[in-house]
C-alpha cells in the first residue's frame, strides 16, 4: 500500500512538474499579446485622440521597463484604472461625485434588476436575438418600434434601464447638478387633463 | 502661469522624486519605481501636475526601432513647481532635512 502511495505521489509530482513547465512556456508565449490588449483596452478609455496617441506609447515604453512577464502583465492590467482615474482627471466631474454617482448606480440597479431581468426576458421571448445594443456609450434594451412593449419601454424610458451598468462600471457619472433641474421640470410638470 | 494646487501625499512623492534628480529628467517607470506609486495613482498626477505648470514633458530622441524599445516620455520640475514644492516641503519639514529643500 505504501508503495503504491509512493509511487502514485511520483507521478503525480512529475506531471504536475512537466505541466507547469509548459504553462509557465505558454505564459511566456502570450505576454506580449496580453499586454498589448491590455494597454490598448486602457488606451481606448481614455477622453481624446492626442491623448490615446500619448499614453499608447508612453504606456508600452512603462510596460516594456518592467522586469519579467508577470511583472509585465500587471502591470498593463492596472492601466485600466490609470486610464480611468486619468479621464476623470480631465472632466469637470470631482472624484467624488464620480464615486457616488457608482454607488447610486449599484444601488438602482440592485433594485430595478429583477424588473431588468423580466423585461430582458420578455424582448427575447417576443421577439428573440440581442436584448441590448450600444447608444454611444451607453447600453440600452434593444426595442422595436412594431412591438408595443417596445412602445411601451421607449415611452416610459426602461429601454435606457442598461444605462445603469455604465454608471456603476463608472463609463459615465451621474451628476446631481445635471440631474437635479431635470427632476424639478418633471415634477412641476402638470399632468395633461389638469385645468390650467 | 503655473496654478497653486492642492499637493497630496503622493503628488509630493512624485513632485519629490523628481526633484531629487537634480534637474534630470525622469521616465514614468523611473517615477514609478522611486515612489512605488502605481499606475493608477502617478499618471493622473503626472498629468495634472504638468497642466498645472509643475512639471514639463518631452519625448526623448531616440529611434525607436534601433532601440528596440519604445520612446520614453521625461518629465523634469519646472521652476514654478521646484517653488511650490519647497514650500509644501518647508511646511511639512521646517527644520529643513531635505537638502535640496534649501
């Protein structure tokens, strides 16, 4: 019995051995395709083309001085949130604002979710395909004019519900300043049939 | 014109670093390695410090391909950002322990 432990141990050992060689060799292999996405997914987030052309280079130039392949992998993947914080630093919106906009956002979409959820599968059930497409920057339900529950979503506003994924993933920020007279008109609007 | 700006804890390390090289020029790796700031962290503030006149840029003069590497781009103090740097500096170290300070 005991051998058998031995030996099984002994090959286990080697195999495990023998595999991480060639994923350490497959690693190696793929850094510089890695890093490469990973600058240019953080390149693409940043506000404007001069500054795209900018950080591409200076960013392969910080990548490429890092020492060893993990060193360099993550290196690239925290350019995501320099390019983030970057762009932030180029708005007007404070950090912040940007910070609780993010909150507000996880919250609504905490709550509104399930109702996402159920829209999401009733567009699919009617009408089959993508739910969502791309408005800008912004995700948004994919409706039909044909369909009434299309009409229905893009009159109420829930077909921009996907919106809010952007705002938590912080893409864009939701600025009370901007918010707050919009809200002020819907509320002081009179309803159609009220006497003037 | 450089703008008075608010210097946290990092933007003085990194207006520090490069001030301790003495008029060189540093690359954001360099910055990176003599602060330990991350990424995330140095290049908003390289690139808000060199709005707010603190620092100045330039790429450096290298052919890329012979190199084998990418252009660096080299931040150096401007004058107005070596002023306000030691007078946060002084503020924090009245006695004066960073030579350069003086």
């Amino acid at each position: 019995m005991g051998a058998v432990i031995v030996i099984g141990t002994a090959v286990v050992g080697i195999l495990l051995a023998s595999t991480a060689g060639q994923l350490a060799s497959e690693f190696r292999d793929w850094t510089p395709y890695l890093t490469e996405w990973l600058i240019n997914r953080a390149v693409r987030r940043l506000p404007t083309d001069d500054l795209r052309a900018r950080m591409s280079e200076e960013w392969h130039e910080f990548v490429s001085d890092t020492p060893g392949h993990i060193g360099k992998v993550l290196r690239a993947a925290g350019l995501g949130v320099a390019a983030k914080r970057v762009a932030l630093e180029l708005s007007d919106v404070s950090l912040s604002e940007h910070m609780c906009s993010r909150a507000l956002a996880m919250a609504a979409l905490i709550f509104v979710g399930p109702l996402m959820m159920f829209l999401a599968i009733m567009l699919i059930w009617r009408g089959g395909g993508p739910v969502l497409e791309k408005s800008g920057k912004l995700y948004r339900f994919r409706v039909s004019d044909d369909d009434p529950l299309g009409r229905l979503m893009v009159r109420s506003n829930f077909d921009e519900l996907p919106s809010l994924w952007n705002f938590a993933r912080g893409d864009t920020t939701f600025r009370l300043k901007d918010v707050i007279p919009t809200l002020v008109r819907l509320l002081s609007r009179k309803p159609p049939n009220q006497p003037q | 014109m450089a703008e008075n700006i608010r210097l946290t804890h990092a933007t003085l390390k990194v207006l520090c670093a490069i001030m301790a090289a003495r008029g060189s020029e540093m690359s954001g790796s360099q910055v990176a390695a003599d602060t330990g700031l991350a990424s995330g962290s140095l290049y908003p503030i390289l690139l808000r410090m060199e709005r707010a006149g603190l620092l100045k840029s330039r790429w450096e003069t290298i052919d890329p391909s012979k190199e084998g590497r990418p252009r660096r781009r080299l931040y150096k103090m401007t004058a107005a950002g070596a002023t306000q740097t030691r007078a946060a500096m002084a503020e924090l170290m009245p006695q004066g322990r960073a030579s350069w300070a003086q």
